[in-house]
C-alpha cells in the first residue's frame, strides 16, 4: 500500500493578490530543503479553460511547463522556488473541471445519473488534487481567489471533504488574510481577519494556521488577539512582511519557526531545512557589489506582471554575478528614430522581450539596430529573435518588404511565417504542436535544440551539443533565408527540426536572438545561461 501523502491547503481572505502564492512556495521550500518530497497545485476558480486566451492586461504572464500547459502565473514562482518542472497536472481551473465532468456525461461514465456540483463536480476537483499528490510526502494546494468568491465554493468545498477523508493527522489549513494598518488611527486592525475566518468556518473548515499580511511587524499582544478570536495556536500567527526581495520570505518564515507547527499538526519529525545557499543568494539580492543597466523594451512596461518570469530570472543571474541589475523600463511604442539614441545612450545591455501583435514593433526594431550598430550587448527573446532577423534582413541584406506575415500578410520576403507553412512543407511528424481554442497552432512546452559547436550559445551552455528549452509562438522564423543570413554574419547557431531556434552575429561582443523562452527554466539556485550569459556581457560592457 502507497504512503498516504499529506496535504497542506493554502486559502486567502479580505482581498486578492495578498500574496498566496508566495506563502505557498515559500512553504513547500522550507519543506523541500527539509528532505520532503514536496509538490505543489494552484487550483483556479475562473471559468477560463486556462489563461492562453487571457490579456496579460487581464491576468498577467501566461506561464508554461514543459509538456506545453498554459498556466496561472503563480506555478512560475513554485517552479522557482521549488527547483523542479511541473506539469498542467499542477494548475486546473473551474473552466477545466467543468469540461471534464461534462465530458464524462456525455461519455455516459455516469450511468444516467443525474450530474450535480456535489458530488460530481467536488469529486472531479477532489481526484485531482489526489493526482497531483501521487508518490509526494507533501503537496501544497493553494485555491486562487477570495474566501467568499461565489465560484470558490467548489473547490472549498472539495478541500473539506478531502481533509475529512484522510484524517487531521494528514491535513491542515492555512489562511493568510491582511491585517491593514489605519492611518488616522494609528493601528493595525483585526477584524478584516476575524470576518474572514469565520467566512471559513461557515463553510466548514477551521483553520489551523494564520498568515498575517500587513505594512508593519505585529505585535505579541495582536498576534496573541488574533490566535484567540480565530481559534489558533500563538505559535500558528505567522507574519508575511513587506520584502526587499519575494525570496526572503521562506527564511523570514523560518525565523519564525513555522515548521514546529506545521510538524505537530501533520505529525512529522523535527524538520531542519538547510538554507544555507537560499541565504546565500539572498544577501547578495539585497546587498550586491556590482550593478549593470539594462534597457527592458517591451510594450507592457506598465504592467510589470506580464514578464514576471523575465524579470525574475535577471533577478536569478544577478543573483549570482552579486549584481543589482537595474532595469530601465522602455515603451516600445515611444521609441522613435529622433529618441533612440537619447533613451539607450546609458544601458549596458539591450533586452526585447517576447510578444504578439504589431503594436510597439517599429520601437524594438529601432532599439535592436541601436544594439547592433553601436555593439551594445543584446538579448532578444522569441518576438525579439524575430525583429532582429527582419532589421538584419532590412538594414544589411537590403531585402524589400521584409517582414512577418504576422503583420504583413502580403509581404513580398517572409522573414517570419506561420508554422502551418512549416508543418505542410516538412511534414506533420517532425515537431508536437497545439491548437489553440482561437484556431492558431502555437508551439508550447519543451523542445530540443542543436547547438553550433563553436558559437556563443555553445559558450554560454558550456558546449552543451543540445539544450532543452520552453515555446510559447506561433510564427517562425522562414528557413529559406538562412543562407542569406549566414553569408552575411547572422548565424544561426541553434535548430530544431529544421526550424531556427537561436540567431546570432558573429562580429559583435553578444547578440543573440533565441525562439524559446528562457526565463520558464530559471531559477534562484540555477540561473538560465542565456539570461545569464547577457547579464555578465552587459556586467563586462560597462
């Protein structure tokens, strides 16, 4: 008979982006370097399907795992902290639960039954949970939203039941809520708190652990106020504290001895985590000896969220160069020929980051020529390997109308195209893709590539001959003008099935242009080696 694994479940209360998400990673850490295999689940209750169709404008970076899941946001930052890929086994919504029973109903598996939200859609939930837990000491399951959500409900409800099956020794909850400080007078406030425990216990399930956020340390006496109206144990208040850095806070729970609790509840040895190296990395995030600029060009510099993982991974490269990176947000679409040289004249290093549509494109066209002409360190990735090929093509192969087709239909040299035209000239076999509920087919999740021996991403992958690394597109950069590239000093130094991964200029200190998305395998304790690679020729160009 298999283990019984245990599960720690993570709600939120008061309001949204309180930072579960963070609380939840920072556990499942503490737990992992404790020697526990550990995993962890972001439950949804959106109705989306999943969040590919989303607005970053709406709900921030779409995330992908290696078997090609378009996820919450939240699985990059267990992905980060946890060291390890996860899978779409580890991110369901509503939208997801509800296609799978009403699938099932069709099916007939019901036997004519009629199909109800309990138990149908709450043991749909419920079986899922328990899948993405098989063969782990431990598995985090954070249910997204606010208690009290409407469409939350089910997967509260599914948490209750799921606890009562497998006995209180195998189970906790933990909530974290805001404790908000009042201004005018002068204190934090409790009832915010209070109000949303006993929303939970209403529903049924008491909480065994509270993680407080606030502007301000908490006193002995609030916390002491806070155990007693919601009916915890003293050493169960945890504070999650405004960070310099989201990776203090495993350790700031650890100071607070979170595991002592946290053990006894769920009935497990005494666990000493080794953070020695977190700790490590951490110092050198708050207090780094070196600095380098780097000019991030993209079109949502408003909403930062959208290249969470991109930021986050400079933060991971930095990390290790013991380097503060500062990045200077640029608009694309207020890049101009009259201001590109004003806006640039003071970074180390040029960044385009990925994207879709034709908005801001004529700005990142205008910063890559920038970086090219005046031998700036650059880095772009997907959309930013794309434009890079069409400036080369435009500036230095002299080809008339070259453009993608994504923004140019009937444009006369196809520099980029759909990977339809691929699929229908090179065959099906030759590369997985997804079809996208918007009738696109985007590449997704993880692909080999071949790397050029003797090229810089050779160099910066330590002569590995094949990486693996992440997709998230649907247009291609067109095979029929490598030669012409090559010829002219863009080599084309990474491939994969015939499709052109990575670009590169020969004569120049490092330009680089990769089709993948680094940023998806970075971590704090191992860096993605382009991010890393750019960070330390943007660190040497100064």
């Amino acid at each position: 008979m298999s283990k019984q694994t245990k599960y720690i479940f993570v709600t939120g209360g008061v309001l949204s982006s309180l930072g579960k998400g963070i609380a939840a990673a920072s556990i499942a850490t503490l737990l992992k370097h404790s020697g526990l295999k550990v995993s962890i689940l972001k439950a949804d209750p959106y109705i989306n399907v999943d969040p590919g169709t989303m607005s970053p404008l709406e709900h921030g970076e779409v995330f992908v795992t290696d078997d090609g899941a378009e996820t919450d946001l939240d699985l990059g930052h267990y992905e980060r902290f946890l060291d390890e890929s996860l899978s779409q086994d580890n991110n369901f919504t509503t939208g997801r639960v509800y296609s799978a029973v009403i699938e099932k109903e069709r099916r007939g598996d019901y036997l004519g039954k009629t199909i109800q939200v309990i138990p149908h859609i709450v043991g749909e939930i419920v079986d899922r949970i328990k899948k993405a837990g098989e063969g782990k000491d431990i598995l985090i399951v954070e249910i997204g939203g606010t208690v009290g959500d409407i469409e939350g409900l089910p997967f509260l409800e599914a948490i209750r039941a799921l606890r009562s099956e497998v006995g209180r020794k195998n189970a906790m909850n933990v909530h974290l809520t805001l404790v908000p400080y009042i201004k005018v007078a002068g204190e934090l406030k409790t009832k915010p708190t209070q109000h949303s425990v006993g929303e939970l216990r209403r529903i049924g399930i008491t909480p065994d652990m509270i993680v407080c956020r606030a502007e301000m340390p908490l006193s002995k006496d609030l916390k002491e106020k806070i155990a007693m109206s919601c009916g915890v144990d003293r050493n169960c208040v945890i504070e999650s504290p405004d960070s310099a850095s989201i990776y203090q806070i495993p350790l700031s729970f650890l100071n607070q001895d979170i595991l002592t609790p946290i053990a006894e509840i769920l009935g497990l040895n005494e666990l000493k985590p080794d953070m020695k190296m977190w700790d490590s990395l951490v110092k050198r995030i708050i207090a780094p000896t070196k600095e380098t600029t780097i000019a991030f060009v993209g079109k949502y510099v408003d909403l930062k969220e959208s290249y969470k993982s991109l930021t986050e991974s400079i933060i991971h490269a930095g990390a290790t160069l013991d380097t503060r990176v500062n990045l200077k947000w640029c608009d694309s679409e207020k890049i101009e020929e009259n201001n590109v040289n004003e806006l640039l004249k003071d970074v180390d290093g040029v960044l385009v980051a990925g994207g879709f549509g034709e908005r801001g494109v004529s700005g990142k066209i205008l910063a890559i020529k920038y970086a090219r002409e005046k031998k700036v360190p650059y880095l772009g990735i997907c959309l930013g390997m794309q434009l890079a090929l069409i400036e080369f093509a435009r500036d230095i192969l002299n080809l008339e109308g070259a453009n993608s087709i994504e923004f140019d239909k009937e444009c006369k040299n196809p520099i980029i195209y759909l990977i339809d035209s691929f699929i229908d000239s090179h065959g099906k076999e030759q590369i997985r893709t997804h079809k996208s509920p918007l009738g696109g087919t985007m590449r997704l999740g993880s692909y080999e590539c071949d790397v050029k021996p003797g090229s810089l991403l050779s160099k910066i992958y330590n002569g590995s001959k094949h990486i693996k690394e992440r997709h998230r597109h649907r247009f291609e950069a067109n095979p029929k003008y490598k030669e012409s590239f090559e010829k002219a000093g863009m080599m084309i130094s990474g491939s994969s099935n015939g499709l052109i991964e990575v670009a590169e200029l020969k004569d120049h200190p490092f330009f680089i242009g990769v089709q993948f998305h680094p940023e998806f395998t970075s971590r704090l304790t191992k860096p993605n080696p382009t991010i890393l690679g750019f960070i330390k020729a943007s660190l040497d160009a100064e």
